[in-house]
C-alpha cells in the first residue's frame, strides 16, 4: 500500500470515526512480562508472546500499551511491542514510560497511546520485552496492547 493510501486512511480515522473499534489483547487474562532479577539496569528482558500468529485481526493498527506495574518505585523504562517469531521478533514501536514515586503505594497503570497508528498487517503473533532505569527485577509487570480496526473502512 502507498502513502496516499496510508494518508487516506489515517483521515478517514478522524473524519468517519465510526466504524473504528479498539479491542485491548489479551483478551483474556493481562501478559506478564517478567526480566531478570539480577539484570542491570536497562538491560533488555526476553521477549514474551502477547498473542500468537492469526489472533489479531488482517490489518489492524496498534495504538497503545496498557500497563501495569506491582513494584514501588520510581522509574523509567521502555517497552517494545514487536512482531514475528520466536527468537526472530522486530520491533514495531518502543513506548517510554515514566513512573514518578510520590507516595508510597503498591504500583501503577499506565496507559501510553502512541503518538500515531501504526499498521500491522498479516496477523502476525506479537510480543513485548522491556527494560528500565533501575536493576529491580520486573517479575510481575504485566501488560496490554490496544488494536484499533476499521481505519479508513
């Protein structure tokens, strides 16, 4: 597909809004995302499914993270939402996220649009991996994506 068509779509999304459905995947139970204990800060973990291959719908858009951290502390982190296979995934997009500590409290959700859609077409299995500022382990951070369909239809 072109960029006019690309361009096409995107406007459509603004103007005839209506027919755009977001579906956050998992659809069941949220996806935990866990990293070495012992990892140094911003290290990367490994990548961990979100959905397998033919789940998401042909084509959809990705238009943000939902996330949800147990830990108290502050931090910077990034997560990727990336595509493919195991052990052959590529990232699509790496969201920053940002958790200030102003009291304390058991975690936090954040939901972190991303600045535009990004297309993903083919239905292919999607994954995430994260890394953050401090080497705290991120046992126990799970997370959602939100799939946008209907764009320019």
């Amino acid at each position: 597909m072109g960029l006019k068509q690309e361009v096409d779509q995107l406007f459509n999304a603004l103007v005839e809004s209506q027919n755009v459905r977001q579906v956050l995947h998992p659809a069941g139970a949220v996806v935990a995302a866990v990293s070495d204990g012992a990892a140094a800060a911003n290290a990367w973990s490994a990548y961990v499914q979100i959905v397998a291959a033919a789940v998401i719908p042909n084509p959809c858009w990705l238009v943000g993270v939902c996330l949800s951290t147990p830990v108290v502390e502050a931090f910077i982190s990034d997560v990727a939402i990336a595509s493919g296979a195991g052990a052959a995934e590529v990232d699509l997009a790496i969201v920053h996220a940002v958790s200030e500590l102003f009291a304390v409290v058991e975690g936090k959700s954040l939901w972190l649009p991303l600045p535009y859609p990004i297309k993903i077409v083919g239905s292919p299995r999607l994954a995430t991996r994260i890394r953050k500022s401090t080497a705290a382990s991120a046992a126990g951070w799970s997370l959602k994506v939100a799939i946008a369909t209907g764009i320019g239809t």
